[in-house]
C-alpha cells in the first residue's frame, strides 16, 4: 500500500556533491555526475532508502547568485521550488573547501525561507574536512552532520540527524514505499496448452503499469517546452540556450484518466560532434532513456528539413526495439503546410523503411497543439508494440506466403520453412524454423516480415525475426496422436 512519505531537497552550492549523494541514497547512478560544476540543471527525483528509512529525495542545482532571467537564475529558481517541496532540506558544504560566502548567503536565504534543514559537511574522508566542519557551525543551522558521499561515510550519522528532522516535522520515514511501478519489466513466455502448444493470451495494455514516454530528439527540438505544457507547470528548464537539459528527467503525467511516465532527454547530437565528457555523460543518459522507454517521441523541427541525426535517432529507437511516433514540432511557425508534411513523408518513406508507416503528428509543443493526436498515436503505438498473434494463424498465414513465394534453391535443394511461432512481445518477435537457417536470403526475411506487417496490420513497429534450425518443435506430439 502506498502511504505517504517525507520528501528531502538536496541543497548547495555547485560541485559540493549533491548529485553523488543522490546516488548514495537512491543506490543506483541515476544523476550526472563531473567535477565540472554545474551539470545538473534541472531537479531530480528519486525514491530512496538508508538503512531502514524510506523517502522521497530531490537533485537540485547548485546555488549560485545570477543575473535576473540568465540560465543560472531560472536554475536557483527551481532550486527554491524544491525546498518549497520538501519537508526537510539537506545543505551540503564542501568541508575541504571550508565555508564560503556563497554557503553563509544561501544559508541564510534558507533560513528565512523556514525550511527545516540538516546541515551536512561533505568530503570529511579522512582529516581534510576537519577544519571545513568547524566553520560549518558559523551558518547557524545546527550541528553539522559530517559524511563522505563519494566513499559512503557517516551515513549512520545522517540516517540519525534524519528521523530527528523527520520527527519534528511529523514524517515517519519507517514506513514501506510502493515500488510496484519499479518492477522489472520482462516479457514472459506464452503459456502452452496440453500439447505443448502456445496459447494465445490477450491483455489489455491499458491495465500495464504506467507506459513510460521517453521524448527524445536533437538539441533545441523543444523537448523540455513540450514537457511543461503537458503538465501544465514550468517544471523544467527552457530557453533559447541549446542544450539545457543534461540529465534525462522522469516525471509522472495522467492525461484524460491514464498515467504515464514522461522521460525528458538532453538533445542528441553525432558523436563526432561529441568532445565534453559531460555532453558524453548526456547522450549516454538519453540513450538508457530509450532502452527503459515503452515508447519514445522522436520532435524533430518542421520549419527544417530532416537532419541526418533525426533519421540516425529513428534507427536507434528502431534497433532498441521500442515503439515510436514522430512529433513535427513548431508546426504553427510552418508556411506552407502541405510542403513541410510532404517533405518530412518523403523522406521517411526513402530513408526509414523499417518503420514505414510511423505516424507523423503535426503539433506545437509552445502553444500546446496536436496533444490530443498525440497521445492518441502514442497508445495505438503502444498497442501494436504489444501485438501477440497465436501460433495457428501465424501457421495458417505462412503456409499462404510459402505457397504464393516458395524459399529459393540452395545448392539444387529447395529451403524448407517448417513453423513459426511468436517468441515474445515488445518489440513482436518471431521464430522460424527452418533447414538452413544460413542460406536463406535477407530478402526473404524481409518478403515475411513486410507481409507479416500488410496482413497483421503491425506498420510503423520495429518487427523481429529470428532463424531456428530444427523441424516443427511441437510435430512428434501430433504423430504419436
């Protein structure tokens, strides 16, 4: 049962180790994390757990004092909207760097905000932080809390300096968190009938745990724009810089009664483009966002002609096996309409035919239209992505595409294709049994796998065939029938 849990801010200045303790308490590497300051950007959240304490804790960016409406100021700003959030805020300081005017400002500025805060003195490994942490009585927030969150230090320390936090604000961090929506997301065989035959199982995808979106594309496609208006709050990062977001950001979303998880990414650009480890960092991040995803939401711009990177992304996408629909963003900016929606088609019809028939939704992240068709092309998309077609019309089927193409000869031998059954879901994939799995032609392959989707109606989804040598597995049961 799912109850409610305290939510802690992590707070500080840039490069004091935020995002490493995010991690520590999350356990896992989930934010950016660099000795260059300031890589993370946008909030962050995440369900945590030290020893037997259980909460929600948020990333944030560092604080710095910035210049009215600059990309640092709008970070502060989410910042302060988190500690807003929370019910208990963690300021980490750098003990080996000792306290600094930005750590005595921004304490203050905490203080009056009237946030209940631990004080935390980070990088104590060792005697280097020794002097960082006498200092640190001087911001007025209690005692500090000494810890190392690179090396795992004084957790035990922050685990007590957290339910006394906890108690005063009236939180029990004890209790148990759902993870139900954290479980593992695996395909699972079909069940068999007597025969040993797979029986055709039918579920409602709707009923699934949340479909997780994950909107993807190059830099300055309007990714975080999109994302904002879908939730109707300013809860990422935006502007006319390219490439503000760097962390890939789950966020949950329900449109019309539906939940879903929404995956902001960084833009994706050619890796031959790509010195900065940080942008390294970034890309690595988008790319486990596609792999988790259920489906992504490739913006590409249509005020442009389509780029390379937007087709190798598609590819991408295609060769992770996840579901996919393309939103032509900034549509309202388009002149002649019927020349962009054609171009863009064009193109994908040349170059992308492994997903020919990926809808194309025309839609402007800013101004919030096309959402409706959107989300709708999003579900039919999940949909097929789920397709499961039993063994006997898949049978029924094959016999009918043998008879109108028959395999070619190999070596004055004719190919024999003897079964075919579907081995799992999302993405469909199939079995095919055959005499020589090594001499049948890429062309045949694709022959059965364009007819699979004419026929099955599975257009637009990556499809997966795999070779099997071997006669019908289930026949010597129908013989001793």
């Amino acid at each position: 049962m799912t109850v409610t849990t305290a939510t802690i801010a992590i707070v500080g200045r840039p490069n004091v180790g935020k995002s490493t303790l995010f991690n520590r308490l999350i356990g896992r590497p989930y934010a950016i994390v660099d000795d260059q300051p300031g890589v993370t950007r946008d909030r962050r959240e995440g369900d945590a757990k030290l020893a037997d304490l259980r909460f929600r804790v948020i990333d944030t960016a560092g604080l710095e004092e910035a210049a009215t409406g600059s990309l640092e100021d709008r970070m502060r700003k989410q910042t302060e909207r988190a500690i807003e959030l929370a019910d208990i805020t963690l300021m980490v300081i750098d003990a080996r760097a000792g306290v600094t005017p930005a750590d005595k400002f921004f304490a203050d500025q905490i203080r009056r905000a009237g946030a209940h805060v631990v004080l935390l003195a980070n990088k104590c490994e060792g005697r280097a932080g020794a002097g960082g942490l006498a200092e640190a009585w001087e911001l007025g927030l209690g005692e500090p809390v000494p810890i190392s969150a690179a090396h795992g230090e004084g957790l035990v320390d922050l685990h007590d300096a957290l339910v006394d936090a906890a108690e005063a604000v009236g939180f029990n961090l004890f209790e148990a968190v759902d993870n139900a929506d954290e479980a593992e997301d695996e395909d699972i065989e079909p069940p068999l009938d007597e025969d040993g035959n797979p029986v055709e199982v039918w579920q409602d995808p709707q009923s699934e745990l949340p479909m997780r979106i994950a909107i993807v594309g190059r830099p300055n496609m309007g990714k975080s724009t999109l994302i904002n208006k879908l939730l109707g709050e300013d809860r990422l990062l935006t502007g006319p810089e390219a490439g503000i977001t760097r962390d890939a950001i789950e966020l949950p979303f329900t449109w019309k009664g539906r939940s879903y998880k929404l995956v902001d990414t960084a833009g994706m650009r050619r890796r031959a483009r790509i010195s900065d480890k940080v942008e390294q960092l970034m890309v690595g991040d988008a790319l486990r966002a596609i792999q988790y995803a259920h489906l992504c939401v490739l913006l590409v711009d249509s005020t442009e002609e389509l780029h390379k990177q937007d087709l190798a992304i598609a590819r991408l996408i295609a060769d992770e096996g996840r579901a996919i629909v393309i939103g032509a963003n900034k549509w309202d900016a388009v002149e002649n309409r019927q020349a962009a929606a054609n171009r863009i088609d064009d193109r994908l019809e040349t170059s992308l035919a492994q997903l020919r028939g990926v809808p194309v939704i025309h839609m402007s992240g800013l101004h919030g239209r096309g959402f409706d068709k959107l989300m709708k092309a999003a579900g039919e998309m999940y949909g097929l992505w789920n397709t499961r077609i039993s063994t006997g019309r898949l049978n029924r089927w094959l016999e009918g595409m043998l008879e109108a193409h028959p395999p070619p000869l190999v070596e004055g031998r004719r190919l024999r294709i003897r079964y075919m059954t579907q081995i799992k879901t999302r993405p469909p994939t199939f079995a095919l049994f055959v005499s020589r799995p090594a001499d049948l032609p890429e062309s045949y392959l694709r022959y059965l796998i364009t007819g699979l989707r004419t026929d099955f109606g599975i257009w637009g989804i990556p499809v997966r065939m795999v070779m099997r040598k071997g006669d019908n597995p289930y026949a010597h049961k129908a013989k001793r029938r």
